[in-house]
C-alpha cells in the first residue's frame, strides 16, 4: 500500500466538512487516503491519523468556493511525491491519455484531441474594469491585435456558464507551485486547480510543486488558478485520442485585480499549465509593473569565454523562433562555454547595486520538438531522453519517438505511427509529427545547466538580444545607439509566424518584443514602463542588441549557418559590452566592422557584405510599416520617444 498524503473525499457527501476547515479559526488539517497499485482501487478517507503540513486558511477557501462551482468527485491535493506521479501516470495509461515509449528510461508519449493543439489567442481575454487598461485604443476601423478585452460582468457570466458542474464525474486536482526557486525574492506562487492529470504530471515538471509551496506560503496571497477540460463525465461528446477538451467552448481569462485565472476547453499547453504564459507572462507583466521589475519572454544564457570570464545575456524572440536551440548553444568557438538558465522565460529586477538580476520561473523544458535532433540541439536530445512526456510527436515501432528533422530513426526499417495515430511514411503529404508538437522535461536534466540558474537573487544580465524570422533585409547583428533605441528595437519587432499560435503561412507579423500573444497590459504603458528605466541614473543598463539568424540570400538559403556558429555572435556582442572598438556606424545601429565578428573555422562560406547591408528602400518601407502599425495599434498610448526614434531612424536612412 502506498501512504500518500491528499485530500480524496467525495465533495457532495464532504464538502461540507470541507468548509468547515477552510471558514475555522485554525488553519492546519489533517487527511490521508490510501490508494493500492491500481488507481481503480482508490477508497477515498478522510482522517486525522497522518498530519498533513498546515494547509493556509485561503488556499481552503479557494478550494471550497471552486468545488462547489465545478462539482468533482473528488478533491486531491498534490504534494509533489514520487509515490503520487507513479499513480497519476499509471491513471493515464489506464485511460489511454499516455502511452509508455519503452526506447527510453520513464518517458511517455501522449496525442491530443486535433482540435487542441497549440495557444488560442483568439480566445484569451484580460478582464479589467477599463478597457484602456488593458489595450490601447485602436484606429477607427482596425482590429486590436494587442489582446483581447473583456468586462468583468460578461467575464463572470461566462465562466460562471462554463465552469458549473464542469467537473462532474472527475477528480479536482489541487496543485501548489512556485515559479521561482521557493521562497526566493522574486518567486511568486500560484495554486492551480484542475480536472487533468495530464495538467498535474506536467505542472511537477514545468514548476515546483507540492507540500513545501503550501508550507512557504502561510497567510500570504497567491495566484487563484482554476481549469478544466470542460468535458464532464459521463461525456456528451466523443473523445479523439481518449483526449478530453471542448474546443468551441474554450477560454482563457485573466483577472488581474484579483490576481486569478481561467483556462476552460483546452488541455494543452499554455492554456492549461497556467504557471506558465498566464502567470509568468500576461499577469506576471502586471504584477512586475506594479513592484518595479520585468516579466518577459526571454531565454538566458551563461557564456564564459577561454579568459574564464562568464556574462549572461537574455534574448527575445517569439516562439519556435530558435530560443532552445540558442540556450542550450553547443558553441563552435575553441575554449568557449554556454550554459542554461532558461529557455522561454525571465523575470528581471535591477538591484540595489542597479545591476539587473535575471531568474528562470520555470523547473521545466516545454520546447517544440520537429527540427531538433544531434546536431541542432545536442543538449536538449540528452535532456529529453529520460523523465520526458512528447505530445503530438509520432510514434516508432520500437518504443521510440519521430518528428521531422530528427536523425538517428532508421525509416527505412521501423515503422512510423503519425501524431493522428496513422500508419506514417516518408513522402506520404502528411507531417509525422505536429509542427507544434513538444517534449516536456526537467530542466535539471539538462547537461549543460548553469551552475546559478536556481539562485534566487537571479544571475547578473550584460546584454538583451531581440530577434525574429526574417528572410529579407535584416543583418544578423546589430546594437542599438541607446536604452531608449533599444525599446523601440524591441517595440518594432517583426517575424514570421509560426506554428506555436493559430496563425497559417509564412506572413510576417509584428511581434513587439516577442510579447504580442502575452501582454497582460496596455502596450503604450508597458513601453512606458520599459522606458521608465532609462530615466534612472543609477541603473546600470544592459546593451540591447538585434539578431537574425533568418536573412536568406537571392537564391533562397540561409546567408548563415546558424545553431553553434551563433557563438560567433554573442562573442562580438559580449566584446561590445566590455566597450571593444569593434562596430560601426549604420543608420540602424552599430553592426560588425568588417574582420570583427570572428569567422575562423567556418566551413561554409560566408557573403558577408549581403549579410550585413541594409537596403535603404527596404527600412524605408519598414519605417513606413511600423509607423501605421503604432497608428493603428497603439495611438494615443504610444510614448511620443517612440515616435521620435522612429523619425531618427527616417532621417538617418536619408542621408
């Protein structure tokens, strides 16, 4: 018999008790269950044999008004253990939700409804009680593409519609999680509640979960999380892939003034492991406005070069847009080294030395999976050979995982399963894996792991790169003149989409600072607030850089390598930030002088004077394009700084 420390009764014979604790002066309890090797065999107890760590009189009562609203079976409450993933991954298996790979060491394959598949933009809403809070106020005629706002009253209508009984037939699963190391300065904790325990096993790999969150959070406050697949039980509607959602019903809110969100229909990703985009990002950009710091979406990186001298650097770029591949970086450079601090979020806050401090949120990898293999991305293949759960990838008849791009599967003799559970072969119009397919594993996993990256104080930043795809006109490197050059860098961005939103094609998109689908607040204030920090004399402000690993030449290839030769770049940025004369002057920025970025060693040739021009018909065009995007996007709000270094840029180009 396993001894696992839960909350397991059933709410309708229970709940009452339940309140009871959570409405009582005395905020510890006591509950176990006890549960044998088949999840089948559960006979739900409550009991005061077994203490349980005291449970904070909030998180109760947050359980308690959720439970009535969404009406489970049961309630669990998650302490993190071995013992309690064995057996919500054994429920998995048993239902057909996942499926043991048994090539690898605990590593399991799971294939979603095709419905749900990647972030709904469409419909994720911030709920504030002006609108202008939220998002700025579009030009007459055009459509806000900087979030989606909804009143508090129709939010609540909603999900009071969605929500109720919603959980019928299901377990609530209670979930504490710090993002952040915890306790730590900048770490901030969340309770999520949800129907899925496919939610639960990749929550305790993307965050820090369980009994030692509830016992660091005492009386203090916390992110209300509350989510469900929205497909009670018995189910009215077919499961594809034994995959419960509810796509037409789908929503995913946020709710800054009471620091809570949302997330009904989808089970995947983003839009169900709400420590992730939803607290780390949309209500953490809120919440790091309010105290004086920087939520982002950004990698950070560790360099230390053959001196010893180690710098990190933080970088932008919208998803699978390369941010793995780059912090995991296997350089090419003899004598360099590059480490891992996080691969898809930061948060920043200068100290009081004004040196900005950067930390990872996350305790997790939840990368995109088509295009990685030995040679892109040799760190992340040994991160996720073992402990890893792939969704959507395809599928080999000898217990292993495919997608496009990955080497070592010998197609030729092993037969193929595609993400749609499809008898799958080379050539057959149809992709193995879905673009947007991903692996989820434990960042301490990662062989290269910088030995900081769970500081709490966060890691010193020298240096912030923006990025994007951009096939045309770009260089692959280039500095801004200023902070303030930098922001509107950052505020201008543009690449092409990809198969992480809904969006089809290769369209290019404005995505301002890698941020688009994650704004909590209004654009115009957020730039204000990046701004704010170039007013501050006793801040010592990072250089902020652009790369474009993406410029294709005339005949369609990449001009540049990419992957490990981009060390090659992030040493001439480094060099920069120690202030070596090694750039000039374009009406852009500062690029490489010519002999400065270091191509020894190269063993493909390089157009250097392609890779590096700037077509002065082309930024003009740019010009042209971003300021009616700001017109229509951003009006009023934009900060007039914004509008004066896009007229520097202007008259720079037209010299």
């Amino acid at each position: 018999m396993n001894r696992i420390r839960s909350v397991y009764p059933s709410v309708r014979s229970n709940l009452d008790r339940f309140s009871s604790l959570a409405n009582s002066s005395s905020s510890s309890c006591s509950f176990s269950a006890t549960a044998s090797s088949s999840p089948k065999s559960y006979q739900p107890t409550i009991s005061s044999e077994e203490p349980l760590a005291k449970i904070p009189k909030k998180v109760l009562q947050f359980v308690e008004e959720k439970a009535r609203l969404c009406e489970p079976d049961r309630i669990h409450i998650c302490d993190g253990s071995e013992a309690e993933n064995n057996l919500i991954i054994s429920q998995m298996v048993e239902s057909g939700v996942l499926k043991k790979l048994t090539k690898y060491k605990n590593c399991w394959l799971c294939r979603t409804d095709p419905k749900d598949v990647a972030r709904v933009e469409s419909k994720t809403v911030i709920s504030t009680r002006n609108k202008r809070d939220t998002i700025p106020e579009c030009a007459p005629g055009v459509k806000g593409s900087l979030g989606n706002w909804l009143a508090p009253e129709d939010l609540d209508r909603t999900l009071e519609t969605r929500f109720k009984k919603c959980m019928t037939g299901r377990t609530m699963f209670v979930i504490p999680f710090s993002m952040g190391p915890i306790g730590g300065p900048l770490s901030k904790i969340g309770v999520e509640l949800t129907d899925s325990p496919y939610v639960v096993a990749s929550m305790r790999i993307m965050t820090r979960i369980g009994m030692p969150v509830l016992n660091a959070l005492k009386e203090e406050e916390f992110v209300k999380c509350l989510h469900s697949v929205g497909q009670p039980l018995p189910s009215s509607r077919p499961m594809v892939n034994n995959w419960p959602c509810n796509p037409e019903q789908t929503i995913i809110a946020h709710k800054p003034e009471s620091n809570e969100i949302a997330s009904f229909g989808s089970g995947y990703g983003g839009n169900s492991l709400l420590g992730k985009k939803c607290l780390a990002l949309r209500l953490g950009s809120i919440i790091a406005r309010r105290e004086g710091w920087l939520a982002e979406h950004m990698l950070i990186l560790g360099i230390t070069n053959p001196q010893g001298v180690r710098k990190y650097i933080v970088a932008a770029f919208p998803s699978a847009c390369g941010k793995t591949n780059l912090a995991m970086m296997t350089p090419t450079l003899p004598g360099y080294k590059v480490e891992c601090v996080g691969d898809d979020i930061a948060w920043m806050k200068f100290d009081k030395n004004g040196v900005l401090r950067a930390i990872n949120p996350e305790y997790g990898f939840f990368g995109v999976a088509p295009g990685t293999n030995s040679q892109t991305n040799p760190n992340a293949m040994k991160t996720i050979s073992q402990n890893t759960v792939f969704t959507n990838v395809a599928e080999t008849s000898d217990g292993g995982v495919y997608w496009e791009g990955l080497d070592g599967v010998d197609l030729k003799n092993t037969k193929v399963k595609s993400w749609l559970n499809k008898d799958w072969q080379p050539g057959c119009g149809e992709p193995a894996a879905h673009p947007n397919s991903r692996f989820c594993a434990p960042a301490g996993q990662c062989p290269i792991i910088d030995p900081e990256w769970e500081n709490p104080k966060g890691v010193p930043v020298s240096a912030i790169i923006f990025g994007g795809r951009r096939p045309q006109g770009v260089p692959l490197v280039y500095e801004s003149f200023s902070w303030e050059h930098g922001v509107f860098v950052g505020a201008s961005m543009r690449s092409e989409a990809t198969a992480a939103a809904e969006h089809k094609g290769k369209v290019v998109m404005h995505d301002p600072f890698a941020m688009r689908p994650f704004f909590g607040y209004n654009f115009g204030h957020y730039l204000e607030h990046w701004l704010s920090f170039g007013q501050k004399k006793d801040l010592k402000r990072p250089k902020i850089f652009h790369v474009n690993w993406f410029r294709k030449g005339n005949d369609g290839s990449f001009l540049w390598p990419g992957f490990g030769e981009n060390c090659r770049v992030i040493d001439w940025i480094c060099r920069r930030v120690d202030q070596e004369d090694c750039e000039m002057e374009t009406p852009i920025g500062y690029i490489p002088k010519p002999g400065s970025l270091r191509l020894d060693g190269l063993k493909e040739k390089i157009n250097y004077d392609e890779l590096f021009s700037v077509p002065k018909d082309l930024w003009l065009k740019e010009c042209e394009e971003i300021r009616q995007y700001f017109r229509e996007q951003v009006g009023n709000d934009l900060p007039e700084k914004m509008n004066e270094e896009l007229k520097n840029l202007e008259n720079r180009l037209k010299r």
